[in-house]
C-alpha cells in the first residue's frame, strides 16, 4: 500500500541522512519508530516472507535505537514485535519445508536474528535494572553459541560491558555475575574468544569487584581471580592488584617480596614501580617497601627519572619520622648536584616542595633552627646571584626564624637577599617592616607601611601562592599594626591601622582597626599639649566619620551581620558622645562629635534610651550652633551658616521628640521650652518668615512661662535680630502673668517694666506721640501701684522711673505743653516718695 511505502522511504532516508551527520542519533531513533509503526500497521493477515523479515530488521534496529539513547524503556515494545515475527517467519518457514534437512537450515537461518534480539532484550533490562530478566536473556544466547560460534566474542564482551556498567552503579553482585559469565563465555572457543588480553581485564575488574563487595569475605576468589588475569596476560595492572590483594589479606612479608620478585623480572615502567612502592608504604610494610625502593632504584640506575626514585624515598622516610636518613638522601642530592648528577626541572620542584613544607612544619612547631636548615638545603641548589621569586620567598621564610632565634643581623641579611631577588612583594616589604620596627626606624618602618600600602591596592601579587585574593595585603597591615604595637611604635601602628579602615573590605577588619584608632588617639591627646591636640581631634573625627560610612554602605549576612552591625554603631556613637563631653573646651567639636552620635545612632533601633541621646545630641548641636553664631568674630555669612544648621537640627530634634512623648511622661522635661526658643532665635535672627507662625503658636500656649517670655523678648531684640513690637508683646504677656502671682516678684516685674518704658520711650527720642506716652504712663502706673504695695521694689529702679517721668515732664515743658509737663512731672514726685535712703538728695 501507499502508507507502507510511505513508510519505507521515510526509513531510508533517516539511515542516508544520519550517516552524513544529518540528524542526531535521539532523531533517527524517533524517524525509525514513526517508520516502524506505519509498517505494523500496513501488515496483513498473512504477510509476505520478505515483508516478516523486513519487519523483524526494522523492530530490531528501532529497540536497539531507543536503547543507545538511553531509553530503553521504549525499546522492549518493539523488540517484542521483533520476537513475535521471528516466530511467524519460522512457522512460515517450517510450513514450506519438505524433509529434515530443510528444518535445520530454516532453524540456523532464524537463530541468528533470535539471538540478536535476545541480546538485545538483555541490554534493556540491565538498562532498567531487571538483573533477572537480563540473565535469563543471555542465558539463551548462551546456549546457541554452539550453533553460532562467531558470536562468542560479541556475547563475552555484551557481558564485559554489563560488568561495567554495574560495577560503576556499585552493584558489585551483579557485575561479579556478568564479568564472570563474560570469562566463561571467552573461554569457549578460542577461535571467535576475545583475546587473553581482554580475558585478563575481565579477571583484573572481577578481582577488583570482589575485593569492593566484600574484602574480607571474597578475599580468595578476587585472589584466585588475579592469578588467573596474570597467567592470560601479565598486565603491570594486574601485579599492582595482585601485591594490593596480598596486603589486604594481610600476608606475611616474604609472599609480598615473592611476587615484587615476580613482577621485576619483567618489563614494566617506572611509574608501575612507583606505584607499587606507594601502596606498600601506605600499608606500613616499610622494611618490603624501602628494599622494594631500592631495588627499583638499582634497575632504573641510568635512568633520568631517577631522582622520583629517590624524592619519594624522601617522602616516605619523612612520614616514617626518619629524618637523619632523609637528611642524608638530600645531602646526597646536593652533592650529586654540583658533580654532574642534577635532577630533572620537574624533581627539582618537588624537591623544594618536600624541603620547604618540612621547614614549615618545624617552624609552626617552634623548631627554628630545625626549619632553618630544611630551608637551607633548598638555598643550595641556587646560584650566587641568581635571581627568583622563589628564591625571595625562601630568603624571608629564612629571615622569620633568625628573628625568632634573636639573631637580627642574619635576618637582616637574608632580607638583604629577598629584596634584591623581589623587591616589590609585599612579602618582601614587609619583612623589610619587621626589621625597622625591630631596629626602632619609624621612618622607615612608616614608609614601609605606605609601600605596602600601595602595593596591596594594585593586587597584581602573584608570585606567592598565598595571594589567593585581595585580603592578603590588608592581612599583611593589620599584622604589621600589631607587631607596632608589640614594639610600643604607636605612630606605626596608626598609620596601618588608617590604611586598613580606608582600603579593607572586611567590616570585622575595619571596626576593629578604627576602634583601636580611636583608643591610640584619646590617649595621644590626653598626654597632648593644646597646641597639638586639635589635629589629632579631627583625625578622631576622621575615624568616626569613616565608622558611619561603612556601616551605611550594603552589607551581607557574610561580611557583617544586622546584630553585629548595631552593636559597632552603639560603641561608635557611644564613643562619640564621650568625646563630645570631653572636649567642651572646642565648641566646633563638640558639636561635630554629637552630630556624628546622632548619625551613627540611627543604624541602632529606636528604643526610648536610643531616642533620648538622639534628641539630646541634636540639641546640643544646635545650642552650640547659635552660641557660635553669637560670637563677635563671627562673619555674616558664618552666621547665616550656623543658624541655617541649627534650624535643621531643631528640625529633626522636633520630629524625634514627637515619637519619644508618645512612649512616657516628659511632664517636667524642658526640652519644648529649649526647642522652642532655639528655633525662635534662629527664624529671628535669620530674618524668616516662618517666625511669625511660630509665635502664633507660642501665643496660643495657656501656659507659657515667665521666663520663657522674658528670653524671646531678649532675643528679639538681639543682633541682627530687631522685632520691637514682638518683643513688646512678649513682655507685656510676661507682665500680665507676673500681676496674678500671689506675691509679685519685684525684682522681675521692675525688670520688664523698665524693658517697656524703654522700648516705647527709647532715651533721645523727643517726637512722640500722645498714644504712645499714654501706653508709656500706664507703665508708670502699673510700676507705682507696685512700688506703693511693698517695699522690696529695687530702690535703683524707683530712682530710675522717677528720673524717666521727672525728664519727660522737663520735656513737656520745654516744648510748651505745660499741663502735660506738670503730670509727668508729678509723677515723678510720686516715686520721689517711696525712695529711701536717697530721698533727700532729691527732694
């Protein structure tokens, strides 16, 4: 039909276009199945020979595509179909048959397809795991061998494979089945076998199975099984295993020597030896591993490799706590060196390697002059002159243990070395640092810390293994801060300590280093005359200024958690209200120190104790700010500065004190009354015309005090402040309340009665209005009903209001207003009364 060639060509042109690289093997996989699939469908009830067969090769290539992209899932289906056709072709076939010889031929002919199906069928069931399914698969294949003996190789290797791929999912039962079967099957014809080459892989890997399934209970089997590998093909693989085998069940030493006997009399490389040695010494049988050594070394005498012989007798006897034979090995190196018998480059290395790490661990142990001559082995092998980076390093690791040992002048020259060999390493400079420090050079050992400095910026060290990343450098600065320190070398050690707060990354690195700047500092200062005291004051406000930058910038839970975080800015503003307390002396900063408390307040939680000092700092900020401002040598432009800061610190202050009222009673706290007159001084005095909202609501306050009345009509007058009729309405407010007290306050009252008569009759001013001397005579009144109800009114103060009236009716007069001269001037007589002492010089 139509759909079937359809489907045919569709299968042909899947196999022309994958064998040009066309389509991938996951889309040849789906063409044959879509191709197979029409094909089935096309079949009739009574096919065609050639069509069974065609349909059989196409079911068996279609499973066999699925299983090799590893869906092997979707494969079982059409090996089935594969299954079911074979037997309808034999059935067909045996159906046309004549005699018995037919049948035979027709069998063989159908068996080749049936056993490649069954193989088949067994790689998708170990695919998917069915171990039964798949044993009983090649269990039938198995028995067809001896009809179709060419595929015995096939089927040993279809074995081998499933022996692998179990081996690797660690299912060692089941690989040691397979590998097995894959043995046998090889052995059962050696026509078609695989080869003993292939035979011994299969033993060693079986070998290797059982020793990883169970080493103790499969110990003779993985045994048996190497003994065979070896007699089928003597593979260094198979001796390294058999000797590995031998020491895992424990045999004495004169079976191991036996077989390493065995094993040197053939050829095998040298890398098989040192192999070998290794897995000896790494079972602790020394004796048999350093004679083993010995011998290979004998054998491979002319070889240029020779030195590995002899490094990893080095290294053994090392991790064997051999040192004096170790040391004599090296020796002989060193000797062999300088007459002809070098290392190879590559040995070389390893050599410096071995040489340096046992340097190093005697240098941690403290074993100085242990760890020296370990280093000094390896300086042998350099020439006079030569110049390495190496080398350097070697010089300054040298350079450490003199210092520990007390022995300057070596160091020194070992330094000598590292900084003609590498002189801008960071290492190298700071070797260069310990030496001046130790020397008392802070000249030197300062410019050793800029260098290193700078060097730590670049981050382009790369000669050291241990400039892993950009931390090391600040590492290096933070030591060489406490090695100054060590040395009481405080100018020293402050200069690391500033590079390291300005240039880390490590926030842990950075608060610890500006902690103990601020600490060095405070006590430099205290000791400080005060001409030199007020540069290292700012360099403290360097410091905190720095600590709020670097705690404002983002940080991760890794590099500074949220809990860390607030604890360092408490310490900080703490530290900075201290500070501020302390130097009351400088106004300027002791302002700048509350205002960094409050900034670095504000990465604290706003509890009440928090919000207090927020509000107290703010304040003092701003008080500190007008009384600057109030200052002669203060400018215009200064000024204005200063008030517009303190009206933005008042600002805030306002905001702060809002949410701090809501969290208490703050019944007696006078901070509205301070915050209230620092605005009105600063709005004043700045000439803004926010002032007049500010007063409304002053106005509008039913209880306002005397005193704060009395101080806005002091300010309001105050330079370059001038608001007379608002310093008149505050007095008279102030007035008022001081005639309702019980007992008037003479001294206050004559105070603010003298304020108003001079504000409404200032002295000199001689046109006036008959409104204004009205208000100005009621003054007098208000003063005489005073003065005549007690005798505690302030006799200067009477003096001063009779002379006032006294001279305003004199004036009066001289301007021809006579009637009004003689009541000003009655008035004056009134006072003249309740004078005491003075009365009769002016009567």
């Amino acid at each position: 039909c139509q759909v079937e060639e359809s489907a045919i060509n569709l299968w042909n042109w899947a196999v022309t276009k994958h064998s040009g690289s066309v389509i991938s093997d996951e889309q040849r996989a789906k063409l044959r199945f879509v191709a197979c699939r029409l094909v089935c469908l096309c079949e009739g009830s009574d096919p065609p020979e050639g069509t069974i067969r065609r349909q059989i090769l196409m079911s068996m290539k279609t499973g066999k595509g699925w299983i090799d992209i590893g869906k092997a899932e979707l494969a079982d289906g059409f090996l089935e179909i594969a299954m079911g056709s074979i037997e309808k072709l034999y059935a067909k076939l045996l159906k046309s048959s004549n005699d018995e010889a037919d049948v035979h031929v027709h069998k063989a002919d159908v068996e080749k397809d049936l056993f490649k199906v069954l193989s088949y069928q067994a790689e998708s069931a170990v695919a998917q795991g069915d171990f039964q399914k798949a044993m009983m698969c090649v269990q039938r294949c198995k028995d067809m061998l001896m009809r179709l003996p060419k595929e015995t190789c096939y089927l040993s290797i279809l074995c081998y494979n499933f022996g692998v791929e179990t081996y690797e999912g660690k299912k060692y039962e089941q690989s040691s089945f397979w590998l097995s079967q894959s043995y046998e099957i090889g052995k059962m014809d050696v026509k078609y076998s695989t080869g003993k080459e292939m035979q011994a892989k299969v033993l060693r890997l079986l070998a290797t199975a059982y020793l990883e399934w169970d080493c103790n209970l499969y110990l003779d089997k993985a045994l048996k099984a190497i003994n065979l590998a070896n007699e089928e093909n003597l593979h260094p693989a198979g001796f390294f295993l058999k000797v590995k085998i031998l020491l895992k069940s424990r045999a004495s030493d004169e079976d191991i020597k036996a077989a390493l006997a065995e094993f040197l009399h053939r050829e095998v490389s040298l890398d098989s030896c040192l192999n070998t040695a290794k897995l000896l010494l790494e079972h602790r049988r020394e004796s048999v591993g350093f004679d083993f050594l010995k011998s290979v070394a004998e054998r491979f005498e002319s070889s240029p490799h020779l030195g590995r012989i002899t490094l990893l007798h080095i290294d053994f006897l090392l991790q064997n706590k051999r040192e004096l034979l170790a040391k004599q090995k090296v020796e002989e190196i060193i000797i062999g060196h300088y007459t002809g018998k070098q290392l190879l480059p590559e040995n070389l290395n390893q050599l410096h390697i071995i040489l340096w790490d046992r340097a190093a661990k005697n240098y941690e142990a403290k074993n100085y002059s242990e760890a020296l001559q370990w280093y000094n082995y390896s300086v042998s092998f350099y020439t006079p002159g030569q110049i390495d980076q190496n080398l350097a390093k070697l010089q300054r690791n040298m350079a450490s243990c003199y210092l520990h040992l007390k022995q300057l002048d070596k160091a020194k020259e070992a330094v000598k070395e590292a900084e003609r060999c590498d002189p801008n390493s960071i290492f190298t400079r700071f070797s260069v640092y310990k030496i001046a420090v130790l020397e008392n050079n802070t000249d030197k050992a300062v410019e050793e810390v800029i260098a290193m400095g700078k060097l730590a910026e670049k981050q382009s060290q790369h000669e050291d293994k241990l400039l892993v990343d950009g931390n090391t450098g600040t590492d290096l600065l933070s030591l060489a801060a406490q090695i100054a320190l060590e040395n009481e070398q405080q100018v020293v050690a402050i200069k690391a300590l500033e590079y390291l707060s300005e240039h880390s990354q490590d926030c842990h690195q950075v608060f610890a280093a500006l902690k103990c700047l601020v600490r060095l500092m405070l006590s430099k200062v205290m000791a400080e005359n005060e001409e030199r005291r007020d540069k290292d004051i700012d360099s403290m406000l360097t410091y905190l200024t720095l600590a709020h930058r670097r705690l404002a910038e983002p940080f991760t839970e890794d590099n500074l958690t949220g809990d860390r975080r607030i604890l360092e800015a408490h310490w900080f503003r703490k530290v900075a209200w201290n500070l501020a307390v302390q130097f009351q002396h400088c106004p300027e900063k002791m302002r700048d120190f509350f205002v960094l408390s409050f900034k670095l307040s504000q990465f604290c939680p706003s509890d009440k104790a928090v919000l207090i000092a927020q509000k107290t700092c703010l304040l003092m900020a701003a008080a500190i700010d007008l009384e600057m401002g109030r200052q002669q040598d203060t400018t215009p432009s200064e000024q204005v500065e200063l008030l517009t800061e303190a009206l933005q610190h008042l600002q805030t202050c306002k905001e702060i004190w809002k949410v701090l009222k809501l969290s208490g009673d703050f019944a007696k706290d006078p901070t509205d009354t301070l915050l209230l007159l620092y605005e009105f001084e600063a709005r004043a005095k700045l000439n803004d015309p926010g002032l007049n909202n500010l007063m409304e609501s002053v106005w509008e306050q039913p209880q306002i005090e005397i005193k704060t009345l009395e101080i806005i009509a002091s300010l309001a007058m105050e330079s370059p402040a001038r608001y007379p009729l608002l310093c008149k309405k505050a007095l008279k407010c102030a007035l008022s309340l001081l005639r309702k007290q019980p007992a008037v306050d003479t001294v206050r009252f004559s105070k603010c009665v003298h304020s108003l008569i001079n504000l409404s009759l200032p002295p000199g001013v001689t046109d006036l209005e008959a409104c204004v001397l009205q208000e100005v005579w009621g003054y007098f009144e208000d003063a005489l009903s005073v003065v005549s109800s007690t005798e505690a009114y302030p006799e200067i103060e009477i003096l001063w209001l009779m002379t006032r009236a006294w001279n305003t009716g004199i004036f009066q007069y001289s301007v021809g207003n006579y009637k009004e001269a003689e009541q000003w001037c009655g008035l004056g007589m009134r006072f003249l009364s309740h004078l005491g002492s003075l009365k009769k010089s002016y009567e």
